[in-house]
C-alpha cells in the first residue's frame, strides 16, 4: 500500500468521522430534550448527570478522531 492510498483512506476517515460529529452535537443541540426522554427511558438518570455523560462522550470521540485520523492523514499529507 503506498502513501497516496493510504493518505486517502485517512482523508476519507476524517471527513466521515467529523460529519458524524457534527450531526451528533446539532441533533443534541437542537433535538436535546427527546434524547434525553430517550435514553432516560431506559437508564433513569438526573439531567445533569446525562449532560455530564454526554459532554464526556463527545470529548473523547474528538480526542480519538484527532489522533487516530486526521493526524495520521496530516502526517501523510506532509511526508507525501
């Protein structure tokens, strides 16, 4: 597998991984209320513990797409 091939796969993971990022934070954003009716549903919890939960759950998704997409994609970039 060459540098070219390689730095689109990761190219192609960002995109795809950022999109789905966005589209979760603007369906919480908009639609927070009916997620959490949702999922409290089924695991009772305090508004501001889902909150918590949540917050903690989007900072570790960009925490791993950072690391483990567009900075390989960026170093592919920059070597090839």
């Amino acid at each position: 597998m060459d540098i070219e091939t390689l730095s689109r796969f990761f190219m192609w993971c960002t995109v795809l991984n950022f999109g789905l990022l966005l589209l979760s934070y603007l369906y919480v954003a908009f639609a927070g209320d009916s997620v959490y009716k949702t999922h409290s549903k089924r695991f009772p919890m305090q508004r501001e513990t889902f909150n918590a939960v949540l917050y903690s759950c989007f900072g570790i998704y960009k925490i791993a797409w950072l690391v483990f997409c567009a900075v390989p994609w960026l170093v592919l970039e920059i070597i090839g």
